[in-house]
C-alpha cells in the first residue's frame, strides 16, 4: 500500500504546476495573473507544510521513535522554503523580475530536491509505519490539503 506516498506526491505536483503558472505569468509580465496565482501557490505550500507538520510527522515520529531523523531534517528545509517563499512574494510585489526569478530559481531547485527525498525515503517509511492508521490519517491529510484549490482569504 503506498496511499499516503500517492496522495502527498500528488499534492507535490498541484504546487509544481502552480509554481510554473506563476513562473509564465512573470515571464509574460502579467503581473496581476502572477501575483493571483502566487498567493495560490504559497498558500498551497503552506498547507503541505503543515499536513506534513502537524498531522503526518508527529504520527510517524511517535511510531518509529524518530525524533532527529528524516522529519527534522525536513522541518528545517520547510524553514528555508518559507523564507524563499516570502522573499519571492516581496518581489513579486515590486515587480522585480531578477529578484523574483532568482528567489523562484533557488525555491524550485529546493521543492526538487526536497521532494526527492520525501518521495523516495520518508513517505515510503510512512506507509509502511502508518498502514494501520490509513483510515484516520488520510481523511485528515486530504482535509488539510484540500484547501489547496481554494483561492487564500
């Protein structure tokens, strides 16, 4: 079973395609369009980061006793790509072409990396950790995600 890997990698392509209407926006200059899908996109980022955050780790962690592992190491990137995160959207807001697309550049090739290693060692790990919980889990996970399709308040 590889449901929580499928639903999270799914997600990890929502915020991708996001990304690159955001990244086709700016290269278009409609500014307007950018800034919309932008707020999309991080909001979308965000919600990842906390179902990851508050619902997936704390339970992966109380299973497997891994409290400095793959989790730790995650929570830190997710640190950095907020930062990244604020950073592009200040850009956004100037409309500073070089700096956005620098900011974006260092993001995209982060999510990559970052994905990577979810997609490939934790997520794995969490379906084999979490199968007997999938019931509860998933619900909570989508619900969480699920705010990704929505425009932010």
């Amino acid at each position: 079973m590889r449901e929580i890997s499928e639903l999270m990698t799914r997600d990890h392509r929502s915020c991708d395609d996001l990304l690159a209407t955001v990244d086709n926006a700016v290269a278009n200059d409609k500014w307007a369009l950018a800034e919309g899908e932008f707020a999309r996109f991080q909001k979308a980022m965000l919600n990842h980061f906390e179902a990851e955050e508050a619902i997936l780790f704390p339970l992966f962690e109380k299973r497997t006793g891994m409290h400095q592992g793959p989790t730790q190491v995650m929570r830190s990137e997710h640190v950095q790509m907020r930062q990244l995160l604020a950073a592009a959207e200040a850009a956004l807001a100037e409309r500073a072409v070089d700096d956005y697309s620098g900011n974006a550049e260092t993001l995209l090739i982060m999510i990559q990396q970052h994905n990577v290693k979810e997609e490939n060692i934790l997520y794995p790990m969490c379906d084999q950790q979490l199968a007997d919980q999938l019931e509860a889990l998933l619900p909570k996970l989508q619900k969480q995600l699920s705010a990704n399709a929505k425009t932010p308040a």
